[in-house]
C-alpha cells in the first residue's frame, strides 16, 4: 500500500514541476529512518533479517506520508495566472 501510494503522489508532485522537495523526502524517509531503523531492528533485537525488511517499510511508509502530505500543500495553494492569461 504504502509503494502504490508513494508512486502516485511521485508521479503526481513531478507533474506539479516539484521534484526537490521528495528528493529530500526521501533522504529523511530512506537514509535517516529507513537505515537506521532497520540497522537497530535487525542487530540490537532479535528480529535479523525481518527487522530490515520492518525498517524499510516503515521508511516507505514515511515517505509516502510526507509526499501526500506535500501534494495536500501544494494542491490547496490558489493557482496563478501565467502572464499569458493575464494579458489577455
């Protein structure tokens, strides 16, 4: 659930032109708190292997949170007239 939600609010902010802010997204979401995560799920707990899966997907999840999160945002701002329309 939490891919196919990723990939459509993805898909969704690069058609919005807005392709920096997920980049950052998902270093927070992968790198900080996937990684890490999973690095103490799987050697500091019992869980090995699953807690690296626990941790990726808990990072996935985070992401897609965000990146719906920031389509919500941008999606409520007022849109702006292009210069075109206003001249005309």
């Amino acid at each position: 659930m939490a891919d196919a939600v990723q990939s459509i609010a993805a898909g969704s902010l690069r058609g919005l032109k807005d392709t920096r802010v997920p980049l950052l997204f998902a270093g927070i979401a992968y790198w900080l708190i996937g990684l890490s995560l999973s690095y103490v799920l799987a050697l500091k707990t019992d869980l090995g292997a699953v807690g690296i899966w626990i941790g990726l997907s808990i990072g996935k999840a985070v992401y897609a949170a965000l990146l719906v999160l920031r389509l919500q945002l941008l999606a409520d701002r007022p849109a702006i007239a292009s210069t075109s329309d206003a001249s005309a």
